[in-house]
C-alpha cells in the first residue's frame, strides 16, 4: 500500500508540477528541507513527457521519462527519477537525463541516417 502511495506522489509531481507549472504543489509534496532546491530545478523540465514506466518498493519511486521524438523539444531527451519518500513526502530526488549527458559531454547520441529515419 505504502509504495503504491508513493507512486501517486511522484507522478502528482510529474503531472501537476512539471508539466502544468503548478509551483505552489510543491510545499504539498516535498520535505521542506528540499523545497527550494526543487523549485529552481523545476524550470529546466521538457515542455512535454511521457513516463514509459514507474516502479515503487518501500520508500523508493524509479521513473523512467522520456520526451517524444515528435514533441517541439529541441532534442530528445530520456532519464529517470529516483524518488526516496516518507511520512509521503518526497525527501530526496534524483534526476539524471542521459541524452543531455551525453550532449555535455560533446558525444553525438544518434548518428545522422537514424535522425533521418525517425521521421
């Protein structure tokens, strides 16, 4: 019961936050000790997602996001979330989106011809 509670958090934060802007959700569903931290990160999010799957156990929620090649984002992007809840709030998130690594890092993610063929 408790992780099936858990994953109805991170998702409202996925839903309600990220994608429809509702900063003042924020205070509702983290510890306060992160609340600033989370609200600053909150504008680096792609304009639109899609969550491919959401795995909870105990107090930890894994989400793996990802950005539709036919969105009006600039690149793809795909990554997960690692969220540690308690008391349901989240306490600590970690994200990690591996095609900006990669760009950071100056590696090309797909060569030319699958760019081509994905449309």
């Amino acid at each position: 019961m408790q992780a099936n509670n858990n994953k109805l958090v991170v998702q409202r934060y996925f839903d309600e936050v990220l994608l429809n802007g509702r900063l003042e959700l924020i205070e509702e569903l983290f510890a306060p000790e992160i609340c600033d931290l989370v609200r600053r990160y909150a504008f680096f999010a792609p304009q639109s997602f899609n969550i491919s799957e959401m795995i909870a156990e105990g107090k930890t929620v894994i989400a793996h996001w990802y950005t539709s090649p036919f969105s009006d984002a600039e690149f793809d992007q795909n990554g997960f979330a690692v969220c540690h809840l308690e008391d349901g709030l989240i306490i600590a998130l970690e994200m990690v989106d591996f095609n900006g690594v990669l760009r950071q890092i100056g590696a090309e993610i797909f060569p030319p011809e699958f760019e081509l063929s994905r449309c």
